[in-house]
C-alpha cells in the first residue's frame, strides 16, 4: 500500500493553531518532524496528560515541518485536545498505518468521507489532482453545521458533493444518495462502519476502504480492532487501516 508501516517515529510537535471548524470538529496545525508520513490514509497517535492510552487520529495533511489534523470533540481526550493553546508541546507518533494506494486510482476517482472520515480525504484529494487525475469528492453529514472543508476541497480543483441527513445542504439523504449517476474509475472511502458498507454495496468499481472508526489504542497492542479478512485477520491499526474491498468480510 502507499503508506505501508516500514518507519514509525516518536517526537514532540507544538500547536500552532487548534481552532473549531463546524459543531464539536476542531482542526489543530502542528509544527514538528513529518518525515515519518508516506501518504494519505495513515494517522498518527497522541499522548496527552492525564490519559493512559494515545488517541489515534488521521492525518488531513502534511507537508515538511508541518501537520495537519482534524477531529471531533465526542469524549474527555479530544475534549480535552480541543482546549490545548498555541505553544503546547505533544508527544505523537507518526508513520502509523497502512495508507492508500494511489496508483489504482484511474482518471476519474472517487473520494467518499463521512463525517470524521472526510480529513482523510483532503490529503488523498491533494495528491491525486498532482497527478493529474480528476476527482469527485463526496462529503456526507447529517446537517449544515457539521459541513467543513467543503471550500478547501474546491480550491484544490476537485468536483465537490455535499450530501447532508436532514436536507439543509446539498443532496438529501446518505452518500450513496450522491453516488448515483457518477462516472468514476474507482473509490477511496473512509466514514463510519455503516457507511463504508452502503458504499461497498452501492459502487461499481474496486475500491479502498478506511476502518479507522474500529481503532482502540491505535498501536496493535489491545487487539480490539482485529477483524476476520478473506486472507486472515487483521488489526485494524497496523495492517490496515486501508483495506481492498476484494478482501473484506462483513
């Protein structure tokens, strides 16, 4: 895979910026070495005080010296992330995960992300449009307040569909709502176990798929993200997340 688990790294990134970008999501930049990171889809695990197990979360973007992540505040370690000033220090590991693989793409991809599962998509996106390739991006919530980077996919150069639960924004209904119609040459996904299934049984193409939602501690230690493939089991955290739809079992 793209971002195969061959070189992990422990070092300290600082904040630069943690700031809210939609109801209980909040994007947090961080300065500090990224060398570790092959490619989109892998994450990184965080240490912060007071918690005894990391919290894994997956990378938005990156670049020399800097990262970018996006997460929901929906327990006390990301609540408490979500309160952490400029300057704080973190001690995170990266190089975590195996990522996408881009070479599989075709011309015309799909990108499918749902809810907590669209960050990873913005990474993915940015390096296929430097590629050359055209993508689609399918952004799915369950109302206007929870939409972010919808402008920032746009800016990139790719075709955007906001599909929203209750109908305020965009197409009413599920992702898959949105899928109908489209021509793609294959799907990249990542969103809720529920979600991920739906698309599984809504594509027409091969595609890629992120369990990340199944993580525990992130660094294959309490097994609680195994789950039983057509070549084997698999921890979630270290041989995925990424799996082949050709290999998933539901």
């Amino acid at each position: 895979m793209y971002g195969d688990v061959r070189f992990m790294m422990q070092s300290v990134f600082t904040v630069e910026e943690n700031i809210k970008i939609a109801v209980n999501t909040y994007k947090m930049v961080l300065a500090g070495d990224t060398s570790a990171i092959s490619g989109p889809g892998q994450f990184v695990n965080i240490k912060l005080e007071g918690f005894y197990l990391r919290r894994p979360i997956s990378v938005c973007d990156y670049e020399s010296g800097r990262l970018t992540i996006i997460y929901k505040a929906v327990g006390k370690g990301t609540e408490y992330m979500s309160e952490l000033a400029k300057g704080v220090q973190l001690d995170i590991l990266t190089g975590l995960g195996n990522g996408y693989d881009l070479s599989k793409s075709g011309d015309l991809p799909l990108l499918i992300g749902g809810g907590a599962g669209v960050p990873p998509m913005y990474c993915l996106c940015k390096k296929l449009i430097g590629e050359g390739k055209r993508p689609t991006v399918i952004m799915g919530f369950n109302g206007s307040d929870e939409i972010f980077y919808e402008d920032e996919f746009k800016a990139l150069g790719a075709d955007v569909i906001i599909a929203t639960a209750d109908g305020s924004t965009g197409v009413k209904g599920f992702v898959t709502d949105a899928v109908n119609g489209l021509e793609y040459s294959y799907v990249y996904t990542c969103g809720p176990e529920p979600m991920l299934k739906a698309v599984y049984n809504t594509i027409s193409t091969s595609g890629q798929f992120s369990f990340e939602e199944r993580m525990g501690c992130g660094f294959g230690a309490c097994m609680g993200c195994s789950c039983e493939t057509k070549y084997g089991n698999k921890r979630i955290c270290k041989d995925g997340p990424v799996l082949e739809k050709e290999e998933i079992i539901w």
